[in-house]
C-alpha cells in the first residue's frame, strides 16, 4: 500500500448512491476578500443562490500564515462553518 487509501470514514463524505455532488466551490485563501464572501454566504441565505449543502470550501495551510490570521480564523471563522 502507498498509504493513500482512504477509510470508509472517508468514503461517507461523499455519497455516489445518489449521485448528487456539491455544485459550488469556494477558494479560501484566508484573505479578506475569500473570507467575507464565505462569511456573508453562511449569514446571509439572499446572497447566493444555493443551499450550503451545495458548497465546498477548500483551503491549504502550509504554515507561512501570520499567526494573526490563524489566531482570527480560528476564533471567528471556523466557528461560524
């Protein structure tokens, strides 16, 4: 095994049975302009045109953030997902 094989905890995430995907997909580069569209998405339902059900946010944190920026999405943003 190459170690890239995933649980079946893993496979939950995504339901091929009824073969219904997330449609929408938001970069979060943990700048501000990322960050207040997915906050508005999460408080405002009139903002987007989806259910957030239909939404993916993918990110990277490599570790070269300001810790600043760690320290407010772990206060403000992570909570709010």
């Amino acid at each position: 095994m190459n170690g890239l094989s995933a649980g079946p905890e893993a496979l939950e995430l995504f339901d091929t049975t009824t073969q219904q995907f997330p449609t929408h997909v938001l970069n979060l580069g943990l700048g501000v302009d990322s960050v207040c569209v997915l906050l508005r998405w999460l408080n405002d339902p009139q903002s987007r045109t989806f259910a957030l059900d239909d939404l993916v946010v993918v990110t990277a944190i490599l570790g070269d953030e300001w810790a600043s920026t760690m320290d407010l999405c772990e206060r403000f943003l992570l909570p709010a997902m």
